[in-house]
C-alpha cells in the first residue's frame, strides 16, 4: 500500500521506485532488498515519502525509514529503543532513548528472518501503543 505524496501526484511507491534506480549502486540493492523483507513481514505495510526524500514503512505508525548515505544504509526504526533485539541488528544510534538503527555498509547482510522477525515486532509494538491511547481517550 502506498500514500499520495506531494511530489507531483506521485504515490510514494513510485518515489521510492524512483529513488532506488538513481542510485543504481549497491545501496540501492541493499535498500531494494531490505524494502522486499519488509514487504515479506508485512504484506499491508504502508509506504510514505516524507522529510524531502526519505522512504518510510509505516503500520499503524512509523516502522522505519530507510536512508542512503554515501558509505551506508541506514534503516532507523522509529521505537527501536523499545523493541528487543535478541538477534543484535541494531548497530547504530544506539545512546537514543527513543529510536535505533542498523547500518550496513557495502557487502555486509543481514540475517533476513531476523530482520523480517525486527519488522514484526515493531508493527505489534505499534498496535499495542495505538490500542492504549485509545483507552486513555476514552
């Protein structure tokens, strides 16, 4: 699933596309590879393009973004500091109380049902947040 974005109309699917084939190297690949696990773990995932270019997964709120830099991908889950990591993927932004990131650097990979399991626990984080706000609405 993806949202209209702001870019001309486009969904941001599209910009996502788009992006991926501009860089064309191997953080594309990774990016790339790293949107389709995400896929795999969460068929109904939303995809957003915010923040002037930045790809995000979002169910039932941010999942992660997905950030290319020269020498790294970064994906930054939005609640990593909240999350357990028994398979240690988070390698990054780690001092934060808030989020967390994993960086992979050209040829590293990631164990992938880890990661899918990563993309999981996080949507389920989500849910269970949304699930008490809503109480304390009430």
């Amino acid at each position: 699933m993806s949202k209209l974005s702001a870019n001309d109309g486009q969904t941001a699917t599209a910009l996502i596309d788009n992006k991926l084939a501009e860089l064309g190297d191997w953080r594309g690949d990774i990016l790339s590879r790293m949107r389709q696990l995400i896929h795999e773990a969460l068929p109904d995932v939303v995809e957003e393009w915010k923040w002037m270019g930045t790809p995000v997964w979002s169910h039932n709120g941010i999942i992660c973004t997905g950030e290319s830099y020269k020498a790294v991908v970064k994906l930054t889950f939005a609640k990593g500091a909240s999350l357990p990591d028994p398979a240690r993927l988070f390698n990054s932004s780690l001092d934060g109380n808030v989020r967390r990131a994993i960086d992979i650097h050209q040829g590293e990979t990631l164990d992938d049902k880890s990661f899918k399991t990563l993309v999981q626990i996080a949507a389920q984080f989500n849910a269970a947040a949304m699930k008490t706000k809503a109480k304390k609405a009430m």
